[in-house]
C-alpha cells in the first residue's frame, strides 16, 4: 500500500499538521549549544518534505520568542504556545522540551498524536544525575504516549529502559543531519578564515570537542589516543587543544592524569573553553580525535566528515569514513591517528567520497528517511 493510499485509510485523507517541542529561553540561546537544537529544526524541514505532513512548527517550552540565533525565522517555522498547539496541532513530538503529564492528557483526549523521541543517552544522563546530585533531565511523569522514539545509537542502551519505563514500544529512527544549517554558520567567519582541511602539513594541530559533563563523551581516550601517538612518532604532532575543559582543569584526578603524559608535560597541550566546531578548527585544528561511550552519532562527525577532516573515532555507524579505532582501544586509536597522518592527502578525494556515503545516508532529503518518518506517523493512527 503506497504512503497515500495508507493516509487515506488511516488519517481521512487529511494532511496532518506537526508539531516538534522545543526548549525556548530567549535571549543569549544559539542553534549551536547542542545537538537536539540543531535536531529539532531538521526533523521540521525533513517534515515539510512528508506527503502526509500539512504544516511542520515548533512548540514552545519555554518562552514565546525564539533568539535570532536559533535560526527559526530563515526558515519561516512558526513558534507556537502551548495553547495554540493544543487548537492547531495534530502530532506533537516531544524532543527538546518535555511536556507535563496534564498537558500530554488534555491533547490526547481531544484527539492528538504525542511521541517522544529521545535523542540522549536518558540510561546514563538519569543514573548519574540521581547519583551526583544534578538538575533532573527526563522525567518517568506517568504520561502516556502514542509512541516512543529513538536512534540507532540508544538501541542497545537505552531501548528497553524506554519500552518498560514508558509502557510503550519504542521505533527506532534514521538519525538525521544536514549542512544547509551549518552552512549559514560556517559563513560567518572571519577574513582569512575557511572551514575545511588544508593540506600538506608537515605537523598537525590535534583538536578534541568531547563535553565533558557526561560520562558517555569525555576526554580521557582521545588523550591517550594522542599521547600514543606522539610517543611513537614525535615530531608529527604540532599540538594538542582539548576544548570543553575548563571546568574540570584543577581537579585533582584530571590534573595528575594529565601531567602523566608526554604531550602535557612537554608544554604540546592545551585546555580550552567551548567553541563552536566550524570556528576552531577553521583556525586552530587539522585533524580531531573523538571517543564516545553508548553514544556514538553525533553532528560533531558530520560536520568534520563535511570538511574533508581526519577524524579519528570510534563509532561503529560510520562505515569506512574517517579513521576508526574499536572501544576504548585507545592503542589502536594511536595508530590510527598516525594512520591518518600518513594517508590522509594522498587519500582525500577517497576519504571525502565515503564521507558523501555517510552524510546522504542521513539527509533529511533522503527519501528513505522522510518515508521511515512519514511511516512512524501513520502507525500512531494504525495504534488507534
């Protein structure tokens, strides 16, 4: 049965209007202090491309205006209230914001649609703010949904937390990115700056982007993954910046892990504050090292993979593009990054066609995923 003929039966024929929650605080907010900003403005323009999909909008779950650098008005999205989506909405997503449990059961007694997609590791964020003390993050309210939804990378993690917490089977979605966002960003250098790998470096400036505030994305491999390198061959490293650091350089355990190296102790390394990826390594990086724990498709590789940077990592969701290492082989992770070192100019149109491979397997114009998404919304309704 083809997408149409199945919205007919399902929906009456009608074009459903959906909405995407997203955290709103207003001034001083940017597209680009995490991934789920960035996601929830994708899935509105995969959404706009949906044959069952009438109107895709935001949902404030905050305030009502939206800072410019949240990027909402270059592409006309409509921000609504919370009242105005209970009258206009048929689906609601929640994603960036969480709904309350009284607002979830007023919007489905009247006939709407409510899916949760998680897009954080919820297992591991929850544990250790219970354990630690934190602000909570996603709350088990009791609320019933419709559906339940994720990416690939939380499937072995987080899927069963989600199916028994939330009483409800959870799908499974294509994780979705773009560059026409990061485009409208990396336009904004500076004179003399551009985004994208130069080479023939006769030594490479190494940069790290893990946050550093969750176990699951740290610095710690990436680290040692350079420090492998350096003591191997030494003179192919110009420097080491380990962004997103800060907070955490005069802590006891960071600072005698640290000093256990070579590329600290011999003044190759430094530890910087958070910047966005586009500006950095437009003026400080050649090639990054990353390292992540059950979390393992993030933006920060498709937008490396996008500039043509070695990216030395461990994700198994890559494919044959960039340079992999496995686990927390931080070993192989040394020689992979000389690997890289070695190949990378004289294998880069190879390297940037496995890259292409990567970053179509994910667009949000890929029919594939607009029909998996225009899919998952018609299954709301097969539910009942």
């Amino acid at each position: 049965m083809s997408i149409s003929n199945t919205l007919d039966v399902s929906v009456g024929n009608k074009r459903l209007v959906v909405g995407v929650s997203l955290f709103v605080r207003g001034t001083g907010q940017s597209l680009w202090e995490n991934g789920i900003f960035q996601n929830c403005l994708l899935l509105i323009l995969l959404l706009r491309q949906s044959p069952i999909v009438a109107e895709a909008v935001m949902v404030s779950g905050g305030g009502s205006v939206a800072d410019p650098r949240m990027m909402l008005d270059e592409w006309s999205v409509p921000l609504l209230t919370q009242d105005e989506t209970m009258q206009r909405c048929d689906v609601v997503i929640e994603m960036s914001a969480q709904f309350s449990i009284e607002w979830i059961t007023a919007f489905r007694q009247r006939g709407g649609k409510v899916v949760t997609m998680r897009v954080g590791n919820d297992y591991v964020i929850d544990i250790e703010r219970a354990i630690f003390n934190k602000p909570s993050g996603f709350l088990f309210s009791g609320a019933a949904y419709d559906g339940v939804w994720t990416i690939p990378e939380f499937e072995h993690s987080c899927l069963h937390y989600y199916q028994t917490g939330l009483r409800s089977p959870v799908t499974v979605m294509p994780h979705l990115w773009h560059p026409v966002l990061f485009d409208k960003a990396r336009a904004t250098l500076g004179a003399g700056l551009s985004f994208g790998y130069q080479p023939g470096k006769s030594r490479w400036r190494v940069a790290m982007f893990e946050p550093n505030i969750c176990m699951v994305k740290t610095s710690f491999i990436p680290m040692l993954v350079a420090e492998e390198a350096y003591r191997a061959k030494p003179d192919f490293l110009e420097c080491v910046r380990v962004c997103n650091t800060l907070h955490m350089k005069d802590h006891t355990t960071f600072v005698h892990f640290s000093r256990s190296l070579d590329i600290v102790t011999h003044g190759l390394t430094t530890f910087e504050g958070r910047f966005a990826v586009y500006e950095f390594m437009a003026a400080h990086g050649d090639a990054v090292v990353s390292h992540t724990w059950e979390n393992a498709q993030n933006y920060l590789y498709y937008e490396l993979l996008y500039g043509g940077y070695p990216l030395i990592h461990n994700s198994p969701y890559l494919g044959k593009a960039g340079y992999f290492y496995p686990d927390f082989d931080c070993q192989a992770g040394g020689r992979a990054l000389l690997d890289a070192f070695s190949k990378h100019d004289e294998n880069f149109d190879a390297y940037c066609d496995e890259a292409a491979h990567i970053l179509d397997a994910v667009s949000i114009d890929n029919p594939k995923n607009i029909t998996a998404y225009t899919e998952a919304i018609l299954h709301l309704y097969r539910r009942g």
